[in-house]
C-alpha cells in the first residue's frame, strides 16, 4: 500500500530563533502521535516565506509558498501547520495561501498574537478552512468564542514537548539576562547583569533574535536553537522578558525571574499558554527548581493526553485506526 504524505509547515525562524523551539516541540509530538505506522508515512517539511508579510515593511510582498512547495503540499494527503501566534495580521497571506489548498489540514498549536478585533476575520477563515485547529491557550478560545466550534481543540503549546535529549549535563555555574532587544531595556538590563555577578562567575546577555541587535560586553549572539535552548536549560539562573525563554526554563527546571508581561496587561495575552497548562506566569514572580519539578510532575500526563488527543484526530482524518490505537497505551 502506497504510504501516505504529510506536509509538514514549519513556523518561520528568520526573526525569531525561538520559534523553533515550537517546531521541533511539534515534530517530536508528532513522533509519538505516528509512532508504530512512520514507516507508512511519508513526510516532508516547507515553510513560508516572511516576505508574504503585510507588516514588516516589505514594498513589494511576496508569495507564502515557491510553486514547487505549494505542489507538494497539495499533493499530499494531510498538512499539519505548526502554527504559534498565528492569528495576526502580519501572517494573514499566508494563512490565506495555505488554508485555500484543497487537502485536509491541521492548525497545531495556535492562538491569536494582539487578542483584538482585528484579528476575527483571520480567525473565522481558519475555522473555516482547516480542518482541525488546535490551539495553545484558553484566551483564544474565550476572546473569539470559538467554545462551540466543532473542529476546535483545546491543546498545549509545542515548546512544551521538546525533546531535550541533546543537551549537555547542566552545570548550572553560570546566569543568562535575556530581555527583548529595545530601547527600553538598556538600563534594567545592566542592572540585571550586576546583580547575577553578585552570585555568578559568568552571566551572559543573550537575545532570541536572528540578527544581531544587543550592544553589550556581555552580549553573545546565538544562531541556532539548539544553542539557545541549551543556553536557558543549563543555566544557574535566567531573568527574561521572553515566554517561550519561560517555557524552556520552566521544562529544563532551570530558575528564572520573569519580567516581561502577563496575561493581565492587555499585551500580554500569550502568556496565557501557561494557564493552559495549571501554572500563573506573573510579571515580577520569580521560579525555583522545586516549584518548577512540581509543576513538570503536573505537566507530563497532559502532555501525554495531548499525544493521545492527537492520534485521535489522526484517526478520524483517515489514518489507521488499528495500529494508531495499539500503541494508545504505550
């Protein structure tokens, strides 16, 4: 029997490194979910261009998707999306692009980016043209009403599900100050510096930004995921204005102070993928290890139920039920 293909859509990286953090949490959820039928999988990865933004200042935007990609997914027999803050309208092309291909689809992992009326549209189209829609938070969900949509789903963010095989042993001796890369920042942040050097003999500045953008002595610039996923998880200590820093620290049980904003401040609305998941991610609130190792202990059965939930869906989309459901219990 010919094998069946998945497109897999991975979410841009060009801007921001941390974004991979939800790919390859998502890719490595999918491992489980199609554990005991890969070998009747085919599956190949594209991802969209940023140039198809409206809202980066692109004069002459391009397409989402070269001929070639949008032929292979439209070949195939699921695309599942990889999604984050999809729901902006910086994104809409290509969710427009992508969500027109006549093949069933999946939107893992998603929320809305400004939590704004804006957004609605963008967000009724997806429900309309995908498949399946997977969110990440319960503020998208209340926000839009989307509650008694049938083919929305109440998930977890993919960052959660990295798997962190790859790293080294965590040493633990030295801190990270990780602050988004503005004005606003420069004094606090050498403040932050100061105070880890108290009890730290390294502390380095680090940004989740592809390019470079930090003046600092103390800055060192990070290129790829897996260095800056290690950076947070091996830390002795990591002060963050960054959600998905908090998640890698939350998961790798490494300390941190978080100091950017919560789901109370009207920007803030993202970090509400921890209440998602029974942890408050507050503004100021600092996290310890044994905090952080009860709170693992509470997320990993829903990580697995979040498997489970998936292989479900995988299921009623055509995928074998048989061998999907004798490995439901592993």
């Amino acid at each position: 029997m010919a094998r069946k293909r998945v497109g897999l859509i991975r979410c841009s990286e060009s801007l921001n490194i941390g974004n991979n953090f939800i790919n390859e949490g998502a890719k490595n959820l999918l491992a489980q979910a199609f554990h005991g039928i890969a070998d009747e999988v085919e599956f190949f990865e594209v991802e969209f261009f940023d140039s198809s933004s409206r809202n980066v200042g692109y004069t002459y935007p391009s397409v989402a998707l070269t001929g070639s990609a949008k032929n292979a997914l439209e070949s195939s027999d699921l695309i599942i999306q990889f999604a984050g803050s999809v729901f902006n309208l910086s994104a809409e092309p290509a969710l427009s692009e992508i969500g027109g291909l006549q093949v069933p689809k999946v939107l893992l992992g998603a929320s809305a980016a400004g939590y704004c009326e804006e957004e609605r549209q963008l967000v009724e189209r997806a429900v309309r043209d995908y498949d399946r829609v997977i969110l990440r938070d319960l503020e998208t969900a209340a926000y839009f009403g989307l509650a008694s949509a049938s083919n929305v789903i109440s998930g977890i963010d993919m960052a959660f599900f990295i798997d962190r095989s790859f790293l080294t042993a965590q040493d633990r001796s030295y801190a990270v100050v990780n602050l988004d890369p503005i004005t606003e920042h420069t004094e606090s942040r050498d403040t932050y510096v100061e105070e880890l050097l108290a009890r730290f003999p390294e502390v380095y500045v680090v940004e989740n930004s592809a390019t470079r953008q930090t003046q600092h002595e103390r800055y060192v610039h990070i290129g790829g995921w897996k260095g800056l996923y290690g950076m947070y998880a091996n830390a002795g200590e990591v002060v963050t204005t960054r959600v998905h820093t908090a998640v890698a620290c939350s998961v790798s049980c490494t300390p941190f102070h978080y100091v950017g904003l919560d789901e109370t401040h009207p920007n803030g609305k993202r970090a509400s993928l921890f209440s998602r998941v029974g942890f408050k991610l507050q503004t100021g609130m600092q996290y310890g290890t044994n905090e952080l190792s009860d709170f693992n202990a509470y997320l990993e059965p829903q990580k697995r139920s979040m498997v489970h939930r998936i292989r479900s869906e995988l299921v009623s989309l055509g995928f074998k039920r048989k061998l999907l459901h004798s490995i439901v219990g592993r």
